[in-house]
C-alpha cells in the first residue's frame, strides 16, 4: 500500500512518517514502545506513521510480530492513520528475505536494497564506483517488475553502507547518469511503487539527493516522506524541513 495521493510539496509530505521502527527492530531503542510512538506522532500533529520494522531472515516469524503490533495499536485506540509494514531486504539480485507468501500478506512493505554493510548482502564482482551503481540498479528493476514493493527504502545513497569498502561512497552516486535514474524512477512509477524522502541520507549526499528530487517531480513518481526513526526524538519530519528545502531548492 503506498499514498494514493501525488505530492511534490514537502510541507505537504513531512505530515506523514512513512518509516518508524519499533523496538522489534533491534537497532531502535527500547523506548520505540507503540504507545509511546503514538503519543509522539500525536503530539507532533502528524496525520500518522508506518511502523515498518526489520525483516531481514525467513526463519524470522514476522506475521507474529505484526499481529502483536496491531493488537497494541488498537489497545491505543488512537484516530492516527496507521499502517503495520515491514522494511524488507532485497539483498541481492533477485533475492529477497521473505517469501512470496509472506510478502503478499505484509500491508505496507517497504524494501531495503542497498544494506551492503550487512555480512548476508550481496556485492557486486568488482568493487569500483560503476559496478555498485550497476548492481544497485539491477537489483531495483528486479525488484520493481517483482510486484513486491509498495515503497523503496533510502535509495541508491550508500554513504553510510560502504564505509571502510569505498574511499568516497558518494561516487556511487555520481556514477549514476541522469538518464538511468530517469528511467529507472519510471519504472517503480509504471510498476505502482512510491519512492522515499529519507531525511538521513538526503544530509549524507546532499548533491545526489537534489538529483533524485528534481527528477522525480519531472519523471512523476509518488514520494514517500520517512525518518528512519530509531529513537523517540526522530519521530517528528518537521524538524528536517529547513535543512531539506536547503538542499532540494524548496525554499
């Protein structure tokens, strides 16, 4: 399930987190309680949040941990808009964490394909600047002719993924023509699958993610606004919007 509704206005897309983790998610701190989120979102004014932890094995029984998750919300019963996902991993060309069983009864999933710093991911055969923006471009249309995606997480940026592998990672972005982001943005758009604002990674590669941005308006593509919250005080998207206008040129 993605937003129905096509908006480039980033004052418009901040009202709504599209990726929070629970403390399901081992990486978010133990306070990222459903109640406690709720109450954040709540008290930050926002229409309402995805909760979309990791899911990165499947021997992990994640229909459980989703099943517990929507018993909590509705204890909550709060009037927020809430969406129960996952942020699945396409790990490799064509691989994925779950099963296609799995997938089809996720509500809201949104998929991971440039965790290279994690040991189970696959690289590509060379390890220059173009092979990786080739490998993670083949893994995206695999993915998005897949019909398994509704959003993609925190795309082509590997900023923070490739440390200790590449001297500058940003150069895996600039080995992306403007052409093949193009295209490879109208395919997730031919294929109904919306595209993220990740407030993080846009501060990592400012250069890139104006790119992204601009092409993305021009190609039509549905953007989905997320935080990648981890903890309690990342909660609100506002607190990114005047550092974000500064580097999309929306100020």
């Amino acid at each position: 399930m993605k937003s129905k509704q096509l908006l480039h206005d980033l004052s418009i897309l901040v009202r709504f987190n599209w990726h929070v983790h629970t403390n399901f998610s081992t990486c978010a701190n133990v306070d990222m309680t459903v109640p406690s989120i709720l109450a954040s979102v709540k008290d930050s004014d926002l229409e309402g949040v995805a909760f979309v932890d990791h899911h990165r094995s499947r021997k992990h029984d994640i229909m459980s941990d989703l099943t517990q998750l929507k018993n909590e919300i509705e204890v909550c019963q709060t009037k927020l808009k809430v969406f129960v996902g996952a942020e699945l991993s396409a790990f490799g060309i064509g691989k994925y964490s779950d099963s296609i069983e799995t997938n089809r009864m996720i509500n809201y999933r949104l998929y991971a394909c440039n965790h290279y710093h994690l040991s189970f991911w696959e690289h590509p055969a060379t390890t220059s600047p173009r092979a990786y923006a080739e490998h993670s471009l083949a893994i995206l249309t695999c993915l998005l002719k897949s019909q398994r995606a509704d959003c993609i997480a925190h795309p082509f940026i590997v900023t923070s993924y490739l440390k200790g592998n590449l001297y500058a990672p940003t150069s895996v972005t600039r080995a992306i023509s403007d052409k093949e982001l193009a295209n490879i943005l109208e395919l997730g758009k031919n294929n109904d699958v919306a595209w993220e604002l990740n407030a993080k990674v846009i501060l990592e590669d400012p250069q890139f993610a104006r790119r992204y941005w601009n092409i993305g308006r021009e190609v039509g593509v549905s953007f989905h606004f997320g935080t990648d919250a981890h903890r309690l005080s990342e909660i609100d998207p506002r607190q990114y919007v005047g550092r974000l206008e500064s580097i999309l040129g929306e100020h």
